[in-house]
C-alpha cells in the first residue's frame, strides 16, 4: 500500500470514530472514556488543535473542540453529559495522570 493509500485510510477510519462518538454514542461519558481506554473526545480534539498548531494552522481548545462534539462545549454538557460518582472522579483523577499528564488540563 502506498503512503497516500494509508493516509486516507487513517483519515477516514478517524472521522468514523469522531462521527460515531459525536452522533451515535452520545451516552458514552468522557469519563468513562478515559477511565478505561485512557483518552477521550478532549484528548481527540487536544490531538487534532495540536497537529493543527504544529502545522501552523491557529485552532485554540474551544474550536477544536466543537469539532469533536458538533457544538461548544457548554451545549455538549447540558445535553449529554450526566454526573459522576465520587469513585468514577478518583479513578479518572489517576487515568488522566497516567495518560495525559499534569501539564495538559
């Protein structure tokens, strides 16, 4: 397989996963996200504002993010988003050390 092959590939096996995270699994919390698999729909969008940037494209977190919910944030919470248990916010609290570090919050 060629490079550029591979590449739309990739592209295209990513804007799946964004699409069914952002209108097919809407009950799918962040948290839960990043409790068990160590990233979730901020850490996509952190991902995608940071390749943007590296390829000097200005995206800041609030842009990149309505990419990876189909609205702002604030919309996304009051839509979807559900409380969490204490438990759920411990173990989220060390998946995120683990995974995104300190430096990113």
């Amino acid at each position: 397989m060629d490079d550029q092959t591979r590449i739309e590939l990739e592209a295209a096996a990513f804007r799946t996963l964004r699409d069914h995270l952002m209108e097919k699994r809407t009950d799918v919390q962040n948290i839960d996200m990043m409790n068990l698999a160590g990233f979730c729909r901020n850490c996509l969008s952190r991902w995608y504002q940071e390749a943007a940037n590296e390829r000097g494209i200005e995206m800041d977190k609030n842009e990149a993010r309505e990419i990876f919910y189909g609205m702002t944030m604030d919309e996304w919470k009051a839509n979807y988003q559900t409380d969490a248990s204490a438990e759920k916010k411990a173990d989220f609290q060390k998946a995120f050390a683990e995974n995104v570090g300190t430096d990113k919050a």
